[in-house]
C-alpha cells in the first residue's frame, strides 16, 4: 500500500511526480526501457509498464518467470531478473518470455562453487550487473554488493558498503533486517553512481576505491551470505 513510481531530483532528493500502485501490489525491480518503465510486482507474478515522461500506467502483464519478482535490469537489449534465490534470469523485453536460466556463483568463496542468495535490486553498470545482497529467506541482510557476469552468472567482484546505515535514523538502525541496502543507480554518461535503501533518509553519490588485498576472507567475514 506504500509502493510508488516517483521522477526525483538527484540535487534535492524532492519529488516531482509520482504515480502510486494500486493498494494491492509491493513494487520491485524498476528499469527504463525505450519510452517506458518496467517494473516488477513482488509477489503477485506481475509486471506493470509506466509510459514516460508521464509515469501513467499504460499495461499490466502476466509474469510467471521465478518465484518473486525481486530485481530488474537491462543491457539494452535483454532484460536480467532476480526471485530471492541464487537464479538469474535472462528475459525478452515486450514478451517477457524466458530466454535462459543461470545460476548466480562466486567459485572463489567455497569449492566448487558458492551460491549467491538474494540478490536484490539489480543495476547494469559499466558491462556488468550489481545487485545488492538480501538473503531475505535465509534470515540474513547484508551490506555487500555483488558485480556479476550477466553471460554466466559468476561473481566478478564484491562491494563492501558497510557504513551507511549508520547514517540512518535510529528506527532503520534498529531493524537493520527490514530497512537495507537496496537501491543502486548509474548515471552512463557522467559515470555517477547512487545507492540508497528502504526507508533511508538520503539517497548517496559515491566514489569506489579498489581494494585488491582484500579476498575471499573478507567477504565471508563481512557480507552475511545465505
């Protein structure tokens, strides 16, 4: 009942139009596609088609592809979901027909391989795509994001995050389960990255630094995997 489509200023974080859901429905994964938005309904195997720049809903569609609707994201040409699982699926804009199944696997963290549960909102950034990590199901949050190769499904990269919900009210601080990290958005062409997450009090720019000495032992001690 608190689910929205929102056009925001990036400067002042003010809305400047909005279209909410219908009551029913908890809106997930949201990606641009041509003239439109595309966005997942978590648990009602939906998908609701926004024209833009007007934010109205022009077309609700089936969705039958995973267990949930978690994240969305697109290449451009194909469109990558997530459904709390380790599963990453490869989707057809327009039809929204199944193209492919992968698994989602760091091989570097356990042998052969680890699975990578609850990959949650998805971005594609700079040829690969990030999702934050939200092992929801195995009663765990973490504040990792995961860079993944679209074309197999294996981890390329891990972003420790932790920090930020330190910065939140005390009421996101006290349930960090519920309130996480969950927002990831790339601006292509000034090569801007933001994250943000739910019931957040601000929305961040931020600046990566690469931390080569740091491995397979951090990840496990620091990102609260399923």
């Amino acid at each position: 009942g608190q689910s929205a489509v929102r056009l925001v200023d990036a400067q002042s974080g003010h809305s400047l139009k909005k279209t909410t859901l219908p009551r029913e429905a908890f809106g997930e994964g949201l990606v641009v596609h041509g003239d439109m938005l595309v966005q997942l309904c978590w648990k009602r195997h939906l998908i609701y088609e926004y024209s833009l720049p007007s934010l109205q809903l022009k077309r609700t569609v089936p969705f039958n592809i995973g267990a949930e609707g978690w994240g969305l994201a697109t290449d451009g040409t194909s469109f990558y979901v997530t459904d709390s699982r380790a599963a990453l699926f490869v989707v057809a804009p327009g039809s929204y027909k199944l193209i492919q199944q992968l698994e989602i696997f760091d091989p570097k963290l356990s042998q052969p391989k680890k699975l990578i549960y609850g990959v949650n909102e998805l971005e594609w950034v700079a040829g690969e795509l990030w999702g934050n990590v939200y092992p929801m199901y195995q009663h765990k949050h973490s504040e990792c994001i995961v860079r993944i190769n679209a074309t197999t499904g294996q981890v390329n990269g891990w972003i420790d995050m932790h920090g930020l919900i330190d910065k939140q009210s005390a009421a996101v601080r006290a349930a960090p389960h519920s309130y996480v990290l969950n927002g990831i958005a790339y601006h292509e062409q000034s090569g801007r990255l933001y994250l943000t997450g739910k019931k957040w009090d601000h929305m961040y720019q931020i600046r990566l630094r690469s931390q080569p000495q740091l491995g397979p032992q951090h990840v496990h001690s620091v990102c609260n995997l399923g």
